[in-house]
C-alpha cells in the first residue's frame, strides 16, 4: 500500500505529503533563502506587538507618574497652606500671651505697691514651700 518516491520516502496514497513545521518544507529538501524572509517578518512582527503591548503597558504606567507627580504637587500646596495657616494662629496666640503677661505684670506690681508687706509675707510663704519641696 505505500509506495515509494523518487527521493526513496514512502506515501501512503491516501495521505498528503507531510511538511516539517520547523522548515516549512518536506523533510529531506533544503531550505531557501525565502525562509530567512519569513523568520525576519515574524521577528519584526513580534517586535511590533512588543512595542504595542509595551505601550500598552508604559501608557498607564505614564498616567499613574503624572497621577503621582500631581498628587504630590498638590500635597506640597496643602502642607504650604496649613503651615501658613498654622503660623498666623500661632502669631494670634503669641500676641494674645503677651498681653496677658503685661496685664498680669501690672495687677502684680499694683498689689505690691498697694501691700508691701502682705507681698513680702506670700513670698517668704512660696519660698519656704519650694525649699521643702526641693530637698
């Protein structure tokens, strides 16, 4: 049933020819240069799906840089916003102690000068408590 070639392989006849996958011809033929073109165009066609896969990929990742890039920009505004918020509260209660230092400076030294003595009495009185304190 099978019979034999002029290149000696057998045939089944009721079989085609078989091709290698890896020639693209029949086995036992030489390849042609015609296999060099077509392994340069699968090459250069894989490389151009790895450029749009690629770019695939790079165009999020761009995205998600320029995403982080104006977070970033816009965490710098905040913090520049709070610390000047931060600095005039910080100012307002600064000024308010120091009125209320001088205020309190004025009521202490009107006390003093109204009684002296009862003035010297309150701090030999705190001085004593403080040294008892401090041994």
């Amino acid at each position: 049933m099978a019979e034999n070639t002029s290149n000696g392989t057998s045939e089944s006849p009721s079989k085609p020819t078989t091709r290698s996958r890896s020639s693209g011809t029949r086995s036992g033929s030489k390849s042609t240069p015609r296999r060099t073109g077509a392994r340069k165009s699968a090459s250069s066609a894989a490389s151009t799906r790895g450029r749009a896969s690629s770019n695939g990929v790079h165009a999020p990742l761009h995205e998600m840089k320029s995403d982080v890039a104006a977070l970033r920009t816009d965490a710098s505004r905040l913090v520049h916003g709070i610390e000047g918020v931060a600095v005039e509260k910080l100012n307002e209660i600064t000024e308010r102690s120091r009125d209320e230092i001088a205020r309190t400076h004025e009521k202490i030294k009107e006390f003093v000068g109204e009684r002296p003595i009862t003035s010297i009495a309150i701090a030999l009185g705190v001085g004593a408590i403080l040294a008892r304190i401090m041994r």
